[in-house]
C-alpha cells in the first residue's frame, strides 16, 4: 500500500487529499503545515504530495531529495527561480510538477496542443478562466499549463507570445499572440475556456471542475505512479500514457 505525505495537509487540497488517498486505498502518512518538518514526514512517506505554497517549495525538494523520496508538486504561482529547483532536484528523485493534476484538464491540455497544431497562425487563441474569490494568482496554473500546451503545437514559447491583463488603449491583438484573462468570484472550483477564433468560425475547448475532489483523485493517482519511477522530471501526460 503507497503511503502519502501531504504537505499542505490543513487547506482545502490538503483535506481533500487526505479524502482521495483513503477512498482509493492508499495510507496517508503524516501531514505538515507551515513550520513543519517535511523531512520527518518524507521518511515515513513513499511519496509527497505538495499543494503548500512557493515560498515553501525549495525546502520541500530538499526534504524529498535527502530522503530519497518522489515528490508531485500541484503548488501554482512558481517562477523561473522555482523551475530550475525543481529541475535540480529531479536529478536524484522523480519530481511531478503540474499546474493542474485533474485528468480531464490533462487530457484537454493535449487536444489544445493538437488544435494549435493544426490550425494556422490566422485562428487566434485566447484563455479564459475563472476560480474562487480566495485564489491568489492569475493566471491560474491551469491557464498557463493551458497556454503552453497551445505554445508547443505553434512551435513558439509562450513568454514571447502572451498578451495578459488588457486594460485601456492597448491597440489591435498581436498576430500570433496568445491571450489570458482571469475572472475571480464565489466558489467556483475552476474553470477553463480555450478559444480558437478564425474569420466567421470558432472553436472552444471547455473544462469545468465542479468539485475540489477531482483535483485530488488526479493527484493520488500520480502520486502512486511516481513512486515507480527513477529520477527524473514528470508531467500528468506521462501518467496517462499520453
């Protein structure tokens, strides 16, 4: 049986987690918050699940690689500084970094790569999404995992091409660019709108998360996969045999 540790064990990914974990059958080892020892919990876990916060993200690769121990990391709002941790420490554990471990949004992520493909540069795309009054950045990890997968079937990198927030006099859309907007209010778990718009036609590719559970049932699953798994950087496509 797979034991868990959950970082972030107290939040609402971190409950529901716990929930995931035990309706699957996996134990749950322990669970830290801010000022616990997460390398106490990942010697007693096969494998971490990190839903916490960036400011708490180089402590817990630590923590995974000193243990020896796979990690899968769901925390959003990560920078450049955070990746290059993260491949770091992917050279001695299995590390699984996501923006979304839904598999749904996995499975949408491909079909957005595949559109961007083979749809030419005059079908623009822009990226809606909505979540909770409570979430802190925008876009969602989710719209910009969205936003790359559109970026790698154009063969371009989304840094170059983004066009976010709009406000005011800011003139015709770029050729080629991809837009982001982020809507915030209520409760809403998350939703995702991709827009592939042409000259009198349009596309939309739609995912809506009704309930926080989804979220976890994906990442549990993943989680479970890693542990099988030799050092090394991981995606949810590679869990789905994608």
């Amino acid at each position: 049986m797979t034991s868990i540790g959950i970082i972030g064990s107290a939040g609402r990914m971190g409950q529901a987690l716990a929930v995931a974990a035990d309706d699957a059958g996996y134990s749950v080892a322990g669970g830290i918050d801010q000022g616990g020892d997460p390398i106490a919990l990942a010697k007693t876990s096969d494998v971490l699940i990190d839903f916490s916060s960036p400011k708490a993200l180089v402590g817990n690769l630590g923590a995974a690689v000193v243990a020896g121990r796979p990690i899968l990391i769901g925390t959003t709002g990560l920078d450049a500084d955070h990746h290059r941790s993260i491949d770091d420490a992917a050279n001695h554990v299995a590390v699984l970094q996501t923006g979304n471990t839904s598999l749904g949004v996995t499975l949408l992520a491909r079909l957005v790569q595949e559109a961007a493909a083979r749809l030419g540069n005059d079908w623009d795309i822009e990226i809606v999404e909505m979540h909770h009054r409570m979430k802190v950045d925008a876009p969602s990890g989710t719209a910009l995992l969205l936003g790359e997968a559109a970026a790698r079937g154009r063969g371009i990198k989304l840094a170059d091409h983004s066009e976010r927030g709009r406000d005011g006099h800011t003139g015709a859309r770029a050729p080629g660019a991809i837009g982001f907007a982020a809507l915030r209010g209520g409760t809403v778990a998350g939703d995702h709108r991709v827009i592939f718009a042409a000259d009198n036609e349009r596309i939309e590719l739609v995912h809506r998360a009704e309930n926080r559970a989804i979220f976890a049932k994906g990442a549990v699953r993943a989680a479970d996969w890693l542990t099988r798994q030799p050092a090394g950087r991981y995606t949810m496509d590679q869990v789905l045999g994608l």
